[in-house]
C-alpha cells in the first residue's frame, strides 16, 4: 500500500512537472481522437438545444452548396493537413440575428444564417470557413483546454483512465460555448493561414478581412448592436485586423482589394445567385 502511495506520489509529481512545462509551451494534452471525440459531444449539445441552436432547417441545399463548392475545395489545400484525421463538414444555423461563425475541436464548423446574409462575396465566405478550419487545424481549442484544464484532465486520464473525463470536459465547457473565445495570437494566425488555404482556390485569398471591413465601413463595428455581440465578445478587435491581413497580403505581392472590388476573384454574383438567393 504504502509502496503504491509512493509510486503514486512520483507520479504525480512528474505529472506537475510536465504540466508546467506543457502549459509553458503550449503543449497539447488531446490526441486528434480526443479532438474529435469532443468535438462530437458539443455537437450533440448544440443538437439538443435547438432553440439556441436551429441547426440546418431547411437549408439542406444551401449547405450542399456551400460544402461542395466553397468548402471542399478549401480542405483541398495541400497546408490543410488532418482533412483525413478530423471530421471537417459544415452546418448552418437559422439565425438571422447572429453574424458569427465558430468552429469546433475535431471538424465541425457552424455558420449563422445572420452572417451569411451579411457577406456579399463567396471569397468572403470562403476567408470565413478558412479562418475556422485554420482554428481546428491548430487545434486552438484544445491547446487553450490543455493550459486551463491541465492538472484536473491529466490527473482523471492517468489516476483512474476515467472515460467520462472527456465528456464532464465538454459539459463544463459548454456553457454559453465561452470556450470559443480566441486569443489575439490565435485569431491572427487563423487569418494568416486562411490566406493560405485560399491560395489554391479560384477565390481572392485576403477574403477573410472582408467582413472586417464592410462592418467598419457600414459602422456596424461601432453600433453595438446585438448582432455581433457575440463576434466581439469572443474575437479581437476586427479593424485591427484588416491592417494585419492587408500587411499579410503586400508583403506576399497580393493587390489589395477591398469587399467592394467588382474582381473576378470575389465571386460576387455567385454568391447572389447561390446562397442569397436560398436565404430568403
Ligand atoms: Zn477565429
């Protein structure tokens, strides 16, 4: 008994020492089954909650659309790595009170109707979608987890193999998905690896900072208004954003365009005929 305290107590201690260490180095403490796994258990509490969340109703064709023509061939870039490993696929949520879009551990990734009907471009779209697929790709979620959850996973995944330790994680978290909020360093390097996922599509890669600058361009940054509470309570301030992307883009011989560019490369009345036009 006393010999199996003993181990126990070295093990702990191991354990701390490797905690510390992991949280200094942003180590992550979930395997891509554990990614997944998580993943698939906050989407069945989004599915059980449908008046927060009405998930695909009646937007079947709108998120065919949307998956085979926008968001395959983003997953098709070759810096996209675990389009294999994760179960990447896209959901709509009937919201047209939210512009938001979020993604989850492992592949899902959500898009409000309310965002949808606010873009006007498919390359807009398309800079969204990369931006989420560039956070489970990093895996930031888990990262973020394994810093603020570290000792109370390690310790119920290594003292008593607790299986539901994964579950009690995700209902813990699930709670106004809080967890989603992105860090400043998380955010920018989302948006520097969507201009990557887009370089091989027929979309303009700087996509993703046209949502940032048509919200600073009508005001509705600096409206307050209800619409985006979620979005700036959970992502970085978006004009400063624009400037970072923009310096992203020059430096890598980009043109700049703006959302209002009438470019090819936007896909603007793709998008009118595609997807405004199911989001009546
Ligand atoms: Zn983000």
């Amino acid at each position: 008994m006393l010999k199996r305290r003993i181990y126990l107590n070295g093990l702990l201690l191991i354990l701390f020492a490797a905690l510390i260490y992991g949280c200094s180095t942003g180590i992550n403490l979930f395997s891509d089954k554990d990614e997944v796994a998580l993943g698939d258990d906050l989407v069945q509490q989004i599915l059980a909650n449908p008046k927060e969340y009405p998930v695909n109703s009646g937007d079947a064709a709108l998120k065919k659309y949307i998956q085979e023509n926008i968001f395959n061939p983003i997953l098709a870039s070759p810096q996209v790595k675990k389009r294999n490993v994760y179960k990447y696929r896209i959901e709509i949520i009937r919201r047209d009170d939210v512009m938001n879009a979020f993604a989850l551990p492992g592949g899902p990734v959500f898009v409000y109707t309310g965002l949808l009907k606010y873009l006007d471009s498919e390359a807009a779209l398309a800079g969204v979608l990369a931006h989420e697929v560039a956070h489970i790709e990093s895996r930031h979620a888990t990262k973020r987890l394994s810093a603020n959850y570290g000792v109370s996973l390690l310790l119920s995944l290594v003292l008593g193999q607790n299986p539901s330790a994964l579950a009690e994680i995700a209902t813990n978290l699930f709670v106004g998905l809080a967890f989603l909020a992105n860090s400043r360093s998380d955010e920018d390097q989302a948006d520097r690896l969507s201009v990557e996922y887009l370089k091989t599509t027929k979309y303009y890669p700087g996509g993703v900072k046209f949502f940032f600058e048509k919200m600073k361009s009508d005001g509705t940054v600096s409206s307050n208004s209800g619409k985006i509470a979620t979005f700036l309570s959970t992502h970085p301030d978006p004009i400063e954003r624009i400037a970072v992307v923009n310096q992203n883009l020059k430096g890598q011989g980009f043109k700049l365009l703006e959302f209002t560019s009438n470019d090819a490369t936007l896909f603007k009345t793709a998008y009118t005929m595609n997807i405004k036009s199911r989001l009546k």
